[in-house]
C-alpha cells in the first residue's frame, strides 16, 4: 500500500508563497495519479490538485491560477506550488495516489500544516 509523507508547510504572510513535497513509496509512483487535499478545521477534506501519469492537471476554482502541481518520477515525489496565498487557504494539506475512478488508495499521512496569517 502506498506510504505517504508530506512536508513544506509552516507559517505566511498572506500574498506569500510556499512548496510542498510528498515523498511516495510503496506504488509504482510513475504510473499513478496523484492529487494534494486539504482539510481546514471544521470542513470536509477537499481535492485541491491533481496530476495524471501523463502530467495532466486540473485543479479546484478556488486555488486555480496560484497553486501548481508537479511531480518528479525519478524522485517518487509531488509537489504543490502555492503563490498568493490568502487566509483561507489555512488547512492541513495532505496528498494521496488516486486510481482511474477517482478513489484514493494511500494511507493518509499526517499532512503538513499551512497558515496564512498576517
């Protein structure tokens, strides 16, 4: 089963930036889907990216145009770009393998917290 350990978070300023890094093991990382979630307290976890085998992106309208995903196969490890970061973006962000019928099949790691405060 896939094992998961995100990193990168921490404390900025709204406007800021910050990249995360999920290191992937467990699956064969170049042939998966794989998407970054996040969870803010009192909510629902919610997809904010993704990125298919072939590198196809797509992401939630809220982060579209500041986030971007990426991954590096010869480092089993994905990535998540965030720019104009804004308070509502605070949240424990976690990232996962997701199968063809958009399912996750990892367990969840414990995720990286983002706060955005000035």
């Amino acid at each position: 089963q896939a094992q998961l350990v995100e990193s990168g978070g921490g404390l900025v300023q709204p406007g800021g930036s910050l990249r995360l890094s999920c290191a992937v093991s467990g699956v064969f990382f170049r042939t998966n889907h794989m998407g970054w979630y996040r969870q803010a307290p009192g909510k629902q976890r919610e997809l904010v990216a993704r990125i298919t085998s072939e590198g196809n992106t797509n992401y939630a309208d809220s982060v579209k145009g500041r986030f971007t995903i990426s991954r590096d196969n010869a480092k089993n490890t994905v990535y998540l770009q965030m720019n104009s970061l804004k308070p509502e973006d605070t949240a424990v962000y976690y990232c996962n393998v997701i199968n063809n019928l958009g399912s996750v099949i990892g367990s969840w790691g414990q995720g990286t917290q983002v706060t955005v405060s000035s």
